[in-house]
C-alpha cells in the first residue's frame, strides 16, 4: 500500500554561519591536493629544466592523483603542445600551463543542470550500493527548495527497508512529501509518484532506486524497466538520468559510468565523498574517457557541502 508522508516544520534555529563553498571545497580537496598540489609545486620549481624526466616524473604525480592513463596522457600531450608553441624553458612556467590544460580537458563536463524545461521535472537517480544515493537525494531537495522549487520524493528503493526510512527523515529534514511501499516493485512506486507530481502541480520529482552492481545483469535490466515505467507516467521521463559515484572507488568509477551510460543513457552526474579521498583526479579521467556531464559534486556531509560543478574553482582548489 502506497503512503503519502509529508513532516511538520521543523522550528527555526538559530545555527553558525556555515562556510562558503570555495572555503568547503578547497577543504574537502584536501587530499587530493596533497598528492597532487605539492610534488606538482616542488617539480616545477627550482630552475629544473623541461625534459623527459620532469615528464616522466609529472605523470607519476596525475597518476597518483588517479587520474587515469588516457586523462594523465591528453594532459602531458597537451602541456607539450603548449611548451613547444610559447617557447616555455622554465618549469617554474610549467604549473599555470597544466592548470589551464587541466580545465580544457574538464569543461565539456560543466554543464548546469536546468530543471526548468519540463513540469514536473523528474530526476531518476542511480548507483551502486554505498555511493551516497539516498543522501544526495536529501541535499538535492534541499538544494531545489532554495530555488523556490516545490520537490516530491519517490522511495524506489523497495528492496532495502533502510533506505525508504532514509529516505523519510530526509523529507522531514526538508519537509516535501515522500511517496513510499513497504514492498514490491520499484517502478510502481515511482509510476505513483509522478502521477501524484503532475495532480499537484510539483516542480520536481527525485526519484531513488536500488543500489546494484554493473556486473548484476538482471538489476541492471529490472532498472531499464523503471525507466520504461517512468516514461508510460509521463512521456519524455525521466527527463534526468543521474549516476551517484563514490569518488573512493577511483578507476572504478570510470566503469560504473560507462555501464550505467550503457544501460540508461546518462544525463548527469555526482561525485560525492571527495573529502574522503586522494583520488580526486577521477573527474578528469569521466573528462577523457566518458564525458557526461558532472551536476553536482560533494566534500562532506551537510546541505551545504553538495554544489553545482564549476570546472575553475575546482581545478583552482587542487593547486591552491
């Protein structure tokens, strides 16, 4: 039986000032930055010469950061074309010049998501088990409302009971509406759940669904049916197809793209966790290998630390 869950306001607090996001953001790279930002600036300084070595050594460092052969090699090509056509001698020349290739190689990735083209505008998410699904759910509420955009939310996780409970505290954190099953099938629920969008005039609809395994060929084809599901609701949904990642998993993140891309036809994605990692540079190695656009990504834990992608305040933020 389906439940339509809708929380009471929460009272207002009175809570500190948070941190702006750059500030959020270069903390969260932290990591990254360590691998990434300090070899890069004791590598380039020094009067060292610009020969095979410094980039022998400079692709040690990329591939550290987990950046993965095709981006580590674009980059290096990249940085030899513009050695070789400004005539650059100095290393020390040689950290604005990667900077720069490094946002070329990541801007076909910034592309802002625009919720404003359909009503409702219906958001299917997807991910493995442990991505941070069920919770970016939640920010994304939060992120939408503060856009004055009224959000609804679809419990299509029906095989984890957690997850729909999850689910629930975050619509009473945000107070929206959660559509629920205590069983059965996910496509149902999220059927439900943009008929009830449309009746009531909702801007937005999340809609969450299982964790499952590229490798788990039946889950992957039981989510193809959810969004054959969703478009009989309303036709041309979903009208987002977001993949969550754990920036954790690195490299492995690379396949997760390409196979859920496969399976789905990704719009969007989010990379979350990167507070928790040194592997930060895997957004560069989507760029090469699969670029579908990156909406969002995360460095922590609150509301505020999930925000749009900008492609120069992040590169800024690993070499700051």
């Amino acid at each position: 039986m389906f439940s339509f869950f809708k929380s009471k306001p929460e009272p207002e607090t009175a809570p500190d000032a948070p941190l702006s996001w750059g500030e959020r953001l270069r903390r969260g790279l932290a990591k990254t930055r360590d691998v990434l930002n300090t070899p890069v600036t004791e590598l380039f300084t020094g009067g060292a010469k610009i020969d095979a070595a410094l980039y022998e050594e400079l692709e040690t460092i990329l591939l550290s950061a987990d950046m993965g052969v095709e981006a580590t090699q674009a980059l290096l090509d990249n940085l030899r074309a513009r050695v070789r056509r400004d005539a650059l001698t100095d290393a020390a020349q040689l950290k604005d010049a990667l900077k720069q290739a490094l946002c070329e190689l990541l801007a076909p990735l910034e592309k802002p998501l625009d919720t404003g083209t359909h009503k409702p505008f219906v958001i299917m998410m997807a991910g493995v088990n442990g991505a941070g699904k069920t919770t970016t759910i939640g920010k994304l509420a939060q992120h939408f409302q503060a856009q004055v955009k009224s959000v609804l939310l679809a419990a299509g996780d029906t095989f984890r009971a957690a997850a729909r409970e999850q689910l629930m505290t975050w619509g009473e954190r945000n107070n929206v509406t959660v559509i629920s099953q205590e069983s059965g099938d996910s496509a149902a629920v999220i059927f439900d759940a943009v008929n009830a969008a449309k009746a009531r005039g909702i801007d937005i609809v999340l809609a969450d669904t299982a964790g499952r395994l590229p490798t788990q060929l039946h889950l992957m084809e039981e989510i193809k049916k959810v969004k054959r599901v969703i478009a009989k609701a309303d036709p041309g949904a979903p009208h987002e197809v977001m993949l969550v990642l754990d920036a954790n998993t690195g490299q492995n993140a690379v396949m997760q793209v390409k196979a859920f891309d496969d399976a789905l036809g990704l719009t969007g994605l989010v990379v979350t966790k990167l507070d928790g990692t040194a592997k930060g540079g895997i957004i560069a190695a989507i760029a090469k290998v699969r670029p579908v656009p990156v909406r969002f990504i995360g460095v922590g834990e609150t509301m505020h630390d999930l925000h749009a992608f900008a492609v120069r305040e992040f590169v800024d933020s690993l070499f700051a």
